[in-house]
C-alpha cells in the first residue's frame, strides 16, 4: 500500500487497518503513547528504553492486560552476533566456569547531541546503551539471581545526563559482570574469563579468539622478566599446556523479532521479548542510578 501520512495521532489510531503502533519517539513520550494505542485497540511495540520508571511500566503492563493487546519492546540487540557467540560459549562451558564477563561498547563522544543528552526526555547513556548491555546479560543468565550492584557515572561532555557509565554486578554462583562505555582507546567488545580459558571479541568485526588449557600440568615454569626481576607467577603458560581455537560460528537475524511479533499476533505464539525481563532490566537500571548517587553496592531485590 506504500505509506500513509496522517494529520493528527488520533486520526491514525482510528485506522482500522493499523494492527501494530511502533513507538520511536523520544523515551518521555513512549508511555502515553502506548496507552492511547491499546486504548485504541492496537498492538504496541516500544522502542528501548521502554520507559522512564519501573512504575510507569507497571501502569503499561496493566493497560496491556486490560485491553489484551501485544505490549513488547524492541531489544533488536539480542540478535547481535557477537552476544550469541558468547551466549553459546556459556551455555556450552566451553570456558568451564565462568568467574567474570566484560561487555563494554566504547566511543569518546559521550552522548549524542540532540533529545538524547536531556534529562526530561530520558537521555543519558545508561538509558541508550545500557539498556541493551543489561538486557543481554540477563537474557543470557536467565533465572540466575543478580545479588549486588555498583557503578558510577560520568559527566565529561555532558553535565545533565550520564554520557558513560560502569556498572558490576554480581550474579548468584559467584559470576561478577562488568558493563561499561567511554574512552578513546577502545577495550574488548567483550572479555570472558573461565576456569579453563578466556575468549575475546575485540570488535563487531568479531575479531577474536578463545585460549583454552590442555589439561597439561605444567612442570617447569619459565621465568619472566620484569622492570623489578624475574617472576614466574606471571609468566605465560607453555604453549603445549594451551589451546588456541577460532570462534564459534553463530548468526542473528533481527527480522525474527518481527516475526515473532506476526506469529504472537496471528496464532498465540510466546513473546520472544517479554515484559518480566524488560522490568528486569528497568530495576537494574534504576539500582544502577541509585548506586552511582550513593557510591555504595546496592543489595538487587532480583525478582526472576
């Protein structure tokens, strides 16, 4: 049909032919906007962040439910390729225990200048980039409870909002995760560290590599030397005692999004985005806020 331009919002919600409102406005205007929409018996999909509290999504989970309409969110990220490598190197042990994850995503710009860089409109980069971050991580871990959170946000070339941000979280079974943007020399996308290796994505060029141990013991250890002596603590490992393996091969496709969003739509099916994780994710961006205003670990009352 090509596209139709409307005068006023109510004259496209009276479009009977509008099954699905997409909202990409600025983060302030999602909530009354979904609310009209499944007032006006249409389906909703929300841009991220979703809102601007964990109270104003209740008020929108309970508009969803009043009317029966589809409520979700576009968290496109899932479908990255580079967190479904990670995802599966997890899921498979392939590292054995995982003790820590870093995923940071860095630039030097801060925040971008226009609605984003203002408080009344939801900008700041835990709201931009950190919800995609959290989002992921929490899919990946699923039921495993966070326990703790600390961070701390930056004001470099913005003095409203965040413009980077640090944020570790522990996770139930010993797993600390750290997320994280801003500087000039960029750090791996993301860093795993297990029992038995470490994986590196360096870049969304998914240059990387995983180093895993054979299992043989090392019996002599060649010293290194350092500006102070020789240390054999931080020698590196024989190379008969390491392994080095490419990658797996793992790719996303963001249209499944969409089309879980039909198949929810015409025959039932289950939410691929659903609205207990992106409550989830809102509280722990809220914790974040709170840690970093009171510079202490916040204890996450982490309801999975």
């Amino acid at each position: 049909k090509g596209f139709s331009v409307y005068e006023t919002e109510e004259a496209m919600l009276a479009d009977s032919d509008i099954d699905v409102v997409l909202i990409a406005t600025p983060n302030d205007c999602h909530k009354p906007i979904a609310i009209r929409a499944m007032h006006a018996g249409k389906n909703v999909i929300s841009e991220k962040p979703v809102t601007l509290s964990s109270a104003d999504l209740l008020e929108m989970e309970k508009v969803a439910k009043e009317t029966g309409k589809l409520f979700t969110v576009h968290q496109n990220r899932r479908w990255d390729d580079d967190f479904l490598i990670i995802k599966k190197l997890v899921e498979e042990q392939k590292l054995g225990h995982v003790f820590r994850i870093e995923s940071r995503v860095h630039g030097s710009r801060g925040i971008p200048g226009d609605w984003r860089k203002e408080k009344v409109h939801g900008g700041g980069m835990v709201l931009d980039w950190g919800v995609h971050l959290l989002d992921q991580i929490l899919y990946m871990y699923g039921d495993r409870k966070i326990e703790t959170v600390y961070a701390s946000l930056t004001n470099i070339t913005n003095q409203e909002v965040d413009d980077g941000f640090t944020a570790i979280l522990t996770f139930e079974g010993g797993t600390e995760v750290l997320v994280g943007t801003n500087n000039y020399i960029s750090l791996p996308r993301w860093y795993v560290l297990g029992k038995d290796g470490t994986a590196v994505i360096r870049d969304w060029q998914l240059t990387g590599e995983i180093i895993r141990k054979t299992g043989k013991t090392e019996e002599t250890v060649i010293p290194v030397k350092t500006a102070a002596g020789l240390t054999k603590t931080m020698a590196p490992r024989r190379e008969d005692t390491i392994v080095k393996e490419d990658l797996p091969k793992v790719s996303g496709d963001i249209a499944d999004f969409h089309r879980n969003v039909v198949a929810v739509i015409r025959d039932g099916a289950e939410p691929e985005i659903k609205l207990f994780q992106v409550m989830r994710v809102m509280k722990l961006m809220e914790a974040i806020f709170q840690a970093a205003e009171t510079k202490q670990v916040i204890e996450f009352q982490d309801q999975v």
